[in-house]
C-alpha cells in the first residue's frame, strides 16, 4: 500500500509538469484555434534558458532563473504569434501544423548554434534536494514541489478567465470575434497576450524540468507529442479537461512501467484511442461549429488544356532519362517517385477528403514490412509488391474505421496515435521486425536489378497508382468527398453518406502508401522503424504543400522539390534553419504550392 501511494505521488508529480505543458497549448488553442506544433520548441528555449541564467547567477540562481526564462519564452512567443501565427487565423489546421513545424527545425537550429549538440545537466533545485517518507517511503521534496506547482497554476487560470475582465474578453472573443470588434475590443491584442500565457507556461515547463532532466535538443520533439495526446484527451481548449488528463496520462505510466515496462512507450496514445472512440470531441471537448475554414473550399486546380500535354511530356522525359542520366541520378528518382505516390494518396484524403493526417507514415511501414516479410520468406519481390498494398489496406480499413469518427486536429492525432503505436511495435517486436536493427537484406528479382531496371519498375507502378488516385479524385466519388469537405450538412441532405465516403478514402490512401512504402525497401535493400515515425509523415505533407494540396499534379511537383531541397540544403551548416524557413514561407504566403501557382499563371494565359 505503501508503494503504491508513492508510485501514485511520482505520477501525480509527472501530471504536474505535463499539464503546464499542455495547459499553455490548449489556451492558446482555446483563444485562437491555431495548432501550436512549435509549443514544444517553446519548452525546450525554456529549459535552455534557465539552465544558462542558472549558471550565470549566484547561489539560488535556479529560483530567479525559473522566472525568467519564462517571461523570456512569452516574449518569444509573441513574436512568433506576430510574425507567422497572425497570418494563419482562419486558416486549415494543416498550414498551421506544417507552418509551425518549419518553426521547429528554425528553433532547433538555433538552439543548436547557441548552446551546442552535448546533453546539458542542471543541479538540483536548491531547498528541495531531499526526500521526505510518507507511510514509510522515500518521495523526492522536488516531486511534492512539482505537485503543488500545477494545481496552483490551475487555480489561477481558472480565476484568470473566470474572474476577470480579460478572463470575459478572452471568452467573448473566442466564441465571435467580430462582435467583440464591433464593440471596440481589440480582439488581436487578446490573442496577443493569450499567446504569450501559452508560451510563458512552455517555458515555465521547461524550466522546471531542469533538474528532472537533462536538458537536450530532442526535447522538443519528445513533448509536444504527449502534450497533444493530453490536450485532445480532455478536449481542445479545455484547460481543466488537460489538468484531468494529464493525472490519467501520469497514473497510467507509473504503474504501467510495473506491469508492462515496454508499455511507456505508447501508453499515452492507446489511452487517446480509447478516449476518442468513446467521445470524439474528447472528455471535455465540444464539436466545432460553423463552416469550415475558407482556404478549404477550393475547386481542383488541374492545368486545363495544358494537362495532357503536360503529362505526356513529363512521361516521355522520365522514359529517356536513364539514356543520360547516372545512377545516382535513377536512384534520387526512384526515391522521389516513391515520395510522390505516397503524397498522392495522401492529397486524396486531405485535399478533396479534408482529413488531416500526421500519422501517415503508419501505412508507408505497415507496407515496407510486409513487402520486407514477403522476401524473406522466400516469396520474391512480385509477391511483396502485393502483400505491401493489402497489409495497409487492411489496416487503413481497421485504423480508418475509427479516425473518420473524428475531424481536424483529432483526427490527426488519431492518426498520429495508429503510427506511434506500430513504431513502438517496431521498435520492440524484434523476433518479427529486428527492433532498431531493421530487416537487411531485401533486394528486388534478378529481372529488375540495377538503377536502370528498378527504375522502369518504380516508374510504371508508382505512375499507374497516382493516375488511379488522380481518376478516382475527379470521379464522381471525389465531388462527393469535396461536397462533403465544403458544405456537409448540404451533402447530408443530400443523401450522402460522408463518414463511408471518407472511410473509402482513408483505405484508398493508406493502399498508396503501402505501395510507395513496399517499393522503398527494395529500392533501399532495407527497412527500419523510421519508417513509421512522424518525420516520415511530415514528408508526405510537406510534398503536398510544396506541390500544392489541390493540385492533382502537386504530389509529383512537391516531392521532386523537397527531394531537391533535402539534397542541396543537407550539405550546408544550417539547412534546418533553411528548410523551416521555406516551409514557413509557402505556409504563410503561398498557400496553393507551386502546382496551384502554375494553374493559376496557364489559367490566366489561357484567357482569351
């Protein structure tokens, strides 16, 4: 019993400092409905920052640090909210996403400049470096003080936002801002100061974390993970719903570490799955209302008379390109083409669908290790290229059966979960997968080795899958997903079944990405659990930004440019910062990628 009380405190302490990591999050969901992927980035700045003042300043310096660091990170995070969040209000949950990712690797780049690539140690919080016995057992006098920290910053949220003027500007203006301008508020100063209690509380996270842990450049990445599952369990702007699921997501690892030690890994996820399959919307969350964001509707934007030739061209260059191009060039093209039939399936689903997925990658695996399998069991390369699709369609049917309940950032966070949840399984099944030794040895039929054949391979299937997908968008299936996207409670009049629609859909897109991914292990000889893990995932959205999400050619104009990216900024000293800079460019001032750019130029041409 005893035990068990102290397990219940380390998790209660462990809840303590996830809440304030979250409760920052989904405050500044709550006020301005942008998905804060960089709030993860925030936290980390906090705990660089105060392990640096802590150093700097005298004897106690960790209590005047802890302040400060996180004043610091609000102030940076205004300037975040003022410079690339403000042009993002009203806009798709993918731009926010892909946007404040490109902050991500900008922040880690940064951090990495200024503070180095060696994990820092902090000392232990002065005052607070015992333990005192409860019933007999040891609990650290920093984890009591942990406990304490987090219900006194949800008692003042609460009052903030309950018992203040601010608190009923904030409410007033997340529920219509236009009437609260109206009225002579300036709902863009509340947004402002909404943001920058967000950020301080990041930073005021990572602070604390200082002497839990040490301070890393992978911190960012490791929490904004877990703050996301504890925002979505409790709802979406619900900070009690965070402080709630918070203690369940703690209580869980603690005494799950006892039971299953291997189940830590994806705890938090499996319990969001079950959460969301009962309550959609989350423990405390509400559905949204009104139409969707007005950068969702927008018709195909197809090359008109200019497409077919278009697409004969590009066809017969990529047929004669192995008669002048070396290997290492066929090799970069398979690369890319795998790339662009996984973006295809991917813009299916997000563009005419308008599902978010940021576990994508989920199905690329489930192929890549069916189609690696398949070849060792002797089966050949032929029968792996078949078992890839069918493992992920099945699983696309079985994941997507649950996702489709959802929409916008739940949904994704559900996809999210799906592609966790494998990794971990990737990571730790090793008698089936090989754990972080991947599965070598996969190599294409005799027929089809060399650059030049699996070349010709790649290109036939991975053409013939986009022109399937292209086809099945402008079907009469693909007006019915866009007719469910822009105006669904038209399309439910209408006799519509939206939620088997976008369940067609999500299985269709996870069959292309089974495919791409059976083609990349043979291609690469290979397959790792990096496969399933979310930079795999962002690629594919990246590839539809970049080429333009309602493009139908965007997946193969999106990945041969973020192929050609990766190339040339990963030999220069900050391609991060470089990268996250263009995302964050076309997110914020070309929302319609290059594809949608060049439509919109041949459109304009084509005019008489």
């Amino acid at each position: 019993m005893a035990f068990a009380f102290a397990q219940f405190l380390t998790g209660l302490a462990s809840a303590s400092w996830l809440f304030l990591v979250a409760a920052g999050l989904t405050i500044v969901f709550g006020v301005t409905r942008v998905v804060n992927f960089a709030h993860g980035s925030l936290y980390m700045l906090g705990a660089y920052i105060a392990y640096s003042l802590t150093g700097m300043l005298s004897l106690g310096g960790f209590w005047l640090a802890v302040p400060i660091a996180a004043v610091t990170v609000g102030l940076l995070g205004v300037v975040l909210e003022m410079t690339v969040l403000r042009r993002l209000y009203g806009a798709p949950e993918l731009f926010q996403l892909l946007a404040t990712f490109g902050v991500v690797l900008i922040v880690k780049d940064v951090a990495l400049t200024l503070f180095g690539p060696v994990d820092l140690f902090g000392p232990r919080a002065p005052g607070l470096t015992g333990a005192v016995r409860i019933f007999g057992e040891p609990i650290p006098e920093y984890d009591l003080f942990m406990i304490g920290a987090g219900i006194t910053v949800l008692a003042i949220i609460w009052l903030l936002f309950n018992r203040t003027r601010f608190g009923i500007l904030v409410r007033a203006a997340t529920e219509d801002a236009g009437m609260v301008a109206a009225l002579g508020v300036d709902s863009g100063r509340i947004f402002t100061l909404s943001f920058f209690i967000g950020s301080t509380l990041a930073g005021l996270a990572g602070a604390l974390q200082v002497p839990r842990e040490p301070v890393t450049l992978l911190m960012d990445l490791n929490v904004i993970a877990e703050a996301f599952v504890v925002v979505v369990i409790g709802g979406m702007g619900s900070v009690f719903g965070a402080f709630i699921a918070a203690i369940l997501i703690g209580q869980l690892k603690a005494f799950g570490i006892l039971v299953l030690p291997e189940s830590t890994l994806v705890v938090a996820f499996l319990a969001m799955t079950v959460v969301l399959a009962l309550r959609p919307n989350g423990l405390f969350g509400r559905a949204a209302s009104g139409p969707p964001p007005a950068a969702e509707i927008a018709p195909p934007e197809n090359l008109g008379r200019f497409g077919r030739p278009a697409a004969i061209a590009l066809l017969i260059s990529l047929a004669l390109l192995p008669l002048v191009a070396e290997p290492f060039i066929l090799v970069l093209c398979v690369d890319i083409m795998t790339l662009a039939l996984f973006a295809a399936g991917l813009r299916l689903m997000t563009g005419p669908g308008g599902m978010i997925s940021f576990g994508h990658a989920a199905f690329f695996g489930l192929g890549a290790y069916a189609a690696a399998a398949t070849a060792k069991a002797g089966l050949g390369m032929v029968a792996g290229l078949a078992a890839a699709p069918l493992a992920a369609g099945l699983g696309a049917i079985v994941i997507g059966w649950l996702c489709v309940r959802s929409s916008g950032v739940y949904l994704a966070m559900l996809t999210l979960a799906a592609a966790q949840i494998l990794w971990s399984a990737a990571v730790q099944w090793n008698w089936l997968t090989g754990g972080d030794d991947g599965v070598l040895g996969i190599w294409p039929d005799r027929w089809a080795t060399g650059p030049v054949a699996y070349y010709y391979l790649t290109l036939a299937v991975s053409g013939a899958g986009m022109w399937l997908l292209i086809r099945l968008a402008e079907a009469p299936f693909g007006y019915m997903l866009r007719a469910g996207r822009d105006a669904p409670a038209r399309a439910r009049a209408l006799g519509i079944d939206q939620r088997r629609l976008k369940w067609l859909a999500f299985t269709a897109a996870g069959i292309a990405a089974g495919l791409a991914g059976g083609l990349a292990a043979f291609a690469k000889g290979n397959v790792f659990p990096d496969v399933l893990s979310i930079p795999k995932s962002v690629d594919g959205l990246l590839a539809i930004l970049l080429g333009g999400l309602h493009a139908p050619a965007g997946p193969v104009i999106g990945a041969a440019i973020y192929a050609a990216l990766e190339n040339i900024l990963s030999r220069l000293d900050h391609w991060r910062a470089l990268l996250g800079l263009s995302i964050v460019g076309l997110a914020v001032f070309a929302p319609g990628g290059v594809g949608g750019w060049i439509s919109k130029r041949l459109r304009h041409r084509s005019r008489p």
